[in-house]
C-alpha cells in the first residue's frame, strides 16, 4: 500500500502515513530537492497531537525560510511520532524547539 495524498479543505497537500513510508520520504526528499535549489533553506518541523487542524495527530511540515518564514502546502500525518519522523528525509540534521518557539513544536530537520 503506498501513502495516500489529501488536499483538505484549505488546499494543503497531506501526506498520511502508511506502510509505504518510503514512497513518501522520497516525495518529500524531492520537494526539499526543490527549494534547496532555489536557495530558499526548507527545513521540517514535527508538531505534537493537538494542534486544531489535526487533533490526536502528529504533523510534519515543509517550511521555507529565505526570503521570510513561509509553511508551504506539503504536510505529513501520522498516530505516532515515528510514523512522522519516517517522512522527513534522509540526511537532515534534528534541532531541538527554540524556547521561543510553538509549545506544540516537537523538533525541526534541517
């Protein structure tokens, strides 16, 4: 079973788990691909359960920092933390929460 792709309601493109978390490790690996070669610094970030949009879910999400903070539509699902930890690409760095960050941020992949 590959993963399965969900534009919800606001447009944003969700990536949900599943067995097949290469497929969706590679798909996020090539949209990070992207914006490195736009010199645009992408990095992951993985939420807590609890944020309104997804309660009771994990949540990774592709963010663009350069030229200003942007969340792009590319975000990940998952029961538990590891499920979303499998589709952040290989080869980032993890970075512990900023104290000025979220409370819901767990860590971010650079």
């Amino acid at each position: 079973m590959g993963h399965t792709l969900l534009i919800n309601a606001t447009g944003l493109r969700v990536l949900l788990s599943s067995e097949d978390g290469d497929a969706a490790r590679r798909a996020n690996a090539r949209a990070h691909e992207w914006y490195c070669r736009r010199s645009r610094s992408p990095f992951f970030t993985v939420y807590r359960p609890g944020t309104y949009e997804y309660l009771g879910l994990w949540v990774v999400r592709l963010w663009v920092c350069m030229p200003s903070l942007i969340p792009t539509r590319r975000v990940g699902l998952g029961k538990t933390l590891q499920a979303v930890q499998c589709l952040v690409p290989d080869g980032l760095t993890r970075v512990r929460p900023h104290p000025d960050d979220d409370p819901a941020v767990e860590e971010s992949w650079w």
